[in-house]
C-alpha cells in the first residue's frame, strides 16, 4: 500500500490546498482511464442500513452501475458518528473500487468535534463530489408567538432562561444551530439531545420544548396539520418540498451559521488515480442531472447538486470556519 503523505496541520492545508487537485494521482504511474472498472466496486456508508445517506448510496449504487458495467456493493459500517466507516475508506488502497457515500458530519465536523481521529480529510481522502445539499427546518411549537425568523429571534431575546430547544444529538446541526441562536440572543435556552430525531420532534410537539432545526422529511407532517409551525429553513435556496417557506436568509437572518448547509458526498483515497476520479465525478454530475434522481433526492428533503472535485474543495475551504466557529460556541465535544 502506498504511504500516507506527511500529516499537515489543517490550518495549513487550508492555506496551502493540501487535497488540491494536481497531487490525486500515483507518481511515476501510467493509468489507463479504460481499464477501470475490471471489478466490482465497493461504497462504504459510514452509518446504519435505512437512512437518508444509505438511500442515496443505494440509488448512487444502482445508477453508477449501471454506468460503468460492474456491480456496485453498498457496505453499512456504522458507528462512532461515522467515524469507522471513513476510516475504512481512507485506509483502503488508492484503486478506484474503495469509496464512501457520506456526510459533512464525518468529512470535515468531526474534526471539531473530536480530539483526534484515525483519518484526516485533508490528508487521506480525495473529495470527489457533492451529491446533494440537505438543507433543514426550523420549527417550534405553536404556542411560541412567532412566526418567521425576525419575530423568533426578538422572542429568544426577550425571554432569558425561559425556552428549550431540541437536537438529535450533541455536535448535531440542531443542536450548533441551536446553540448559535441563543448565544447570539443571549436567550441562555436549555438545549436537550434526544437519541433520534423522532423523540424530539414528540416533546416538542407536545410543548415539552419549545423550538428545534429539524429534517423536512421529519417536521413537514407535524407542519402540514398545524401541531408545528415552520419558520423558515437554512441555506441559501428554498426547499421543494416547501416552496412556500422561506429560508432564513430571505427574512434577514444572514449569519453563516443560518446559510450554511450540511451535505451528503462521494469520497475515495487520496492517491485514487486521477482518471477515476474524472470519471466518478462526471458520473455523478449526470446522474444528478436526471430529473429521476432529483426528484428522488427532492422527495427525502435534499437539493441536487453533483459538482465537480474543484468546486466541491473550494466548498469544503469555504465552509472549514463556519463550522469550526459554530462547534466552538456550542462548547459540544465528542470525546
């Protein structure tokens, strides 16, 4: 197996681009762009069989099979907030028939998160293309007099100590986003995990907590028969399953925290040659193109993406200190 370069501090290989481009591929190695795949190619989900991003790994799967004429096996490796999974990859041979379908969560948050890791993104894995966005709600319980984010976030600074907001986890977006808003507002809300987001979308539904971020997928039930009220939703673009809601920017929120967005991608090995990486991108751009796969990815709460290798790193820079700044005022820790 080809060793690892020398880890830098990511601080550095931000300045520097470490993962640039031009460093994907075997030194000294002819690589046929023709000769890939002769095998079957193996996706690692660094999570549990049945979520969101083992969904979109299968329909990946299917799609990039068909492609490329070889039989795509989805292996769930869950665990460790994604942790083992990603490793798995990261340590895997540099040969084409090794990626992971994943989230930013394992990919560039955990690294806040956690002390150290086993595998660094920067250093250990070729980002090859984000498949899609997955932007999320914020909803409180109909008793909040609030309406849209303005009128949320006046009523967080008006009632110190008074409410409570809900997450699917420490380290999670709802609970950073959460978190954000209240120190922002210095609203000192109470922040409760729950182990799931279904728990928490029921205690707050039944006023045991008084607001939360959570999936379209999960809120827009509760919002549809009137048990919730929606407020808005993050990133920069509106949702399809809620064309009529704004984004929080839209309405004058327009903090990073509030525009940024978590991401389900495609990854490999560092030193996976640089034809197949080609490739596997503009795999990915077709296939996100397909108005199948974009309603299937719209219908489970996701906005369609499938950019490039460069625009995904320029992405991934961008983002580096947004969340950095939000895992640090959150005070969350992993380990």
């Amino acid at each position: 197996m080809t060793a690892h370069a020398p880890c830098l501090p990511r601080r550095q290989w931000l300045k520097q681009s470490i993962g640039s481009l031009a460093a994907l591929g075997l030194p000294g190695v002819c690589f046929s762009q023709d000769a890939w795949p002769a095998k079957p190619i193996k996706i690692v989900v660094p999570y549990n069989a049945g979520g969101a991003t083992d969904i979109v790994a299968r329909l990946v799967a299917e799609r990039l099979s068909a492609a490329v004429g070889q039989p795509v096996l989805v292996e769930n490796r869950g665990g460790a907030s994604g942790i083992m999974g990603t490793d798995a990859v990261a340590k895997a041979a540099p040969d084409g028939y090794a990626l992971t379908v994943s989230l930013s969560s394992s990919l560039l948050l955990n690294q806040f998160l956690y002390k150290s890791l086993p595998y660094d993104t920067g250093r250990d894995l070729v980002l090859i293309s984000q498949i899609a966005m997955a932007p999320v709600t914020l909803v409180v319980h109909p008793s909040v007099p609030a309406r849209n984010g303005p009128e949320l976030v006046d009523y967080v600074r008006r009632n110190p100590g008074k409410l409570a907001y809900g997450s699917w986890g420490v380290g999670s977006y709802a609970h950073l986003g959460g978190a954000y808003l209240s120190e922002t507002q210095r609203g000192d809300m109470t922040h409760i995990a729950y182990k799931g987001e279904s728990p928490m979308l029921q205690d707050l539904i039944g006023g045991r907590i008084q607001m939360a971020f959570a999936s379209a997928l999960g809120a827009k039930p509760y919002v549809d028969n009137g048990r919730l009220a929606l407020i808005g939703v993050t990133g920069e673009q509106r949702m399809q399953v809620l064309p009529d809601s704004p984004t929080l920017a839209e309405q004058g929120l327009t903090d990073d925290a509030y525009r940024v967005v978590g991401w389900v991608a495609i990854a490999a090995p560092i030193q996976t040659p640089k034809p197949v990486v080609a490739r596997l991108a503009s795999l990915m751009q077709t296939m996100t193109r397909t108005p199948d796969m974009q309603e299937r990815l719209s219908a489970m709460g996701f906005i369609a993406l499938g950019n490039t290798p460069e625009v995904f790193l320029a992405n991934y820079r961008g983002e580096y200190a947004v969340w950095q700044e939000l895992v640090r005022k959150s005070g969350a820790r992993l380990d």
